[in-house]
C-alpha cells in the first residue's frame, strides 16, 4: 500500500497500534485503504482468536471475519 509510508505520520499511534499486532503473534500487519484500519490474515481460526483477544484486551475495536471461499 502506497499510504505505509504516510499514514503513520498522519494518524498519531498508528505505528503502536501496529507494533500490538506484532506482539499478539500477527505475522504481517497492513494498512486498510489510507487508513489508519489495520488488518492481518491468519490461516488458522483458534490463532486467530488468540490474536483478536489479545489485541481487544488492549482496549482496540477488533473485529474477527472469516474470508469466504469461492
């Protein structure tokens, strides 16, 4: 994304929230559009659980989807 660049000085604590992904277990972290929604895919569902309770116990909105298969 073109915007990985500028959005963390646009959005003040975007690089933080970033690095909380990191620390949770995400094994990549990107930037949604321009910004500043943060996503990373897990394969695996229970890991992907571990990461969204982790990452909501740090008080961030979180959502946790599912991909769908065509």
């Amino acid at each position: 994304n073109a915007f990985d660049t500028v959005a963390p000085r646009v959005f003040m604590g975007l690089e933080e929230h970033r690095l909380l992904f990191v620390k949770a277990g995400a094994p990549f972290v990107h930037l949604c559009g321009t910004g500043p929604t943060l996503f990373t895919i897990i394969p695996e569902e229970a890991e992907a659980h571990q990461i969204h309770t982790a990452l909501a116990s740090k008080r961030m909105e979180t959502y946790l989807c599912r991909t769908r298969r065509g």
